[in-house]
C-alpha cells in the first residue's frame, strides 16, 4: 500500500495539527521549508509494507488580494491532481461561505476526497452531525470524519479510512 494524500482547507482550520497527529510517532521525515505558510510539508508514514506520503499545503485563501496570495492559491491548487485522496478539512464555525473556493474545485477531482470536520473537542455531539449533514447536503464526499487533530480523538480511525482507499 503506498499513496500520497493532499491535505487542503482555509488557514487555521488545523491541517499541520491534523498532519503532526497523523504522522506522529511513525513518522520518517518532515521537511519543513521556512515560512511554513509558503512551502507545503511533507510527512512520510511508513511500515514494512506500506508507504503514506502527506502533503499540508499552504492555506488556500478566498479573493486574494495581492500577488502573493494569489500565487500561494495556485500552488495549492496545482497538487490537486496527483494526489490519491484528497483531504478537505473544515471546522466548526459561522465562515462556511469561505471554503466555497475550495468546494468549486473539489466538485472536479476523481479521486476520493475526504471531508475531515476538525475541531470538534469544541462543540457537542449534536452540532457535529449537524454539520455532518450540512456539508454533505453541500457536496457529497466519499468519506466523512469528525476529528480532533489537538486531542487526537479520532486520528487513528482517520488514517484507518485513509488506509482503505491506498
Ligand atoms: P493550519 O493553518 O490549517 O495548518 O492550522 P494549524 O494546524 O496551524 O492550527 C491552527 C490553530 O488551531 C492552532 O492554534 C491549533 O492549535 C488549533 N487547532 C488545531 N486543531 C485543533 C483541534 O482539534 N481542536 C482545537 N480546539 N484547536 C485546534
Ligand atoms: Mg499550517
């Protein structure tokens, strides 16, 4: 089993948190260029007999407004095709118009994409499967998994999932 998963999402949402809890203790290798926000990280999971590749890519941000930005949302986006999954996380939280850039180009990818609804060590079990239902009437994703990266409550299940579609 060998693959290379793309984790996308706005900033702050919690990809490195969710990349450091899934990479962790089997870790092999982290290359972490400077300015983190820039250069995507790549962690490297790996076992007798099978090999996961991580990719936290910088934060795609909705209207750029500067050439930067601009530039840092089309590198996001230019891993979109070579990935085997694709990981789209999201969080709790009032700003679900701002992931609808991301969204626009999900709709396209072929491979299985994951909704991964981090965070949720901050709300009740009732306002996660509102949003479970909420983001799925949206769009349909091949997997849904609640997380939280920071207390790693659910990780594992997250990478048993990942896992089955290697
Ligand atoms: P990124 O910009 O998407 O890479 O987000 P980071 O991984 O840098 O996380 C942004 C902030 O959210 C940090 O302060 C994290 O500690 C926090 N965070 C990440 N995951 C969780 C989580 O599961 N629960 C809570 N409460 N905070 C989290
Ligand atoms: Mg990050």
């Amino acid at each position: 089993q060998s693959g290379f998963v793309n984790i996308i999402g706005r900033p702050n949402v919690g990809k490195s948190t969710l990349m450091n809890a899934l990479v962790g203790e089997r870790m092999s290798i982290i290359t972490n260029k400077p300015q983190t926000t820039r250069h995507r990280i790549i962690g490297l999971v790996s076992g007798d007999d099978y090999q996961v590749v991580f990719s936290d890519t910088p934060g795609v941000i909705e209207a750029p407004s500067y050439r930067m930005q601009e530039s840092m949302n089309q590198f996001a986006f230019s891993t979109f095709e070579d990935a085997d999954i694709m990981m789209f996380v999201t969080e709790p939280g009032e700003h679900y118009a701002d992931d609808d850039p991301i969204i626009q180009r999900l709709q396209n990818v072929k491979v299985p994409f994951f909704l991964v609804i981090n965070k949720i060590d901050t709300v009740d079990d009732g306002k996660v499967l509102e949003l479970i239902k909420l983001w799925n009437d949206r769009i349909s994703f091949t997997e849904t998994i609640p997380v939280s990266a920071l207390q790693k409550v659910n990780t594992e299940r997250l990478m048993e999932v990942v896992m089955k579609y290697l």
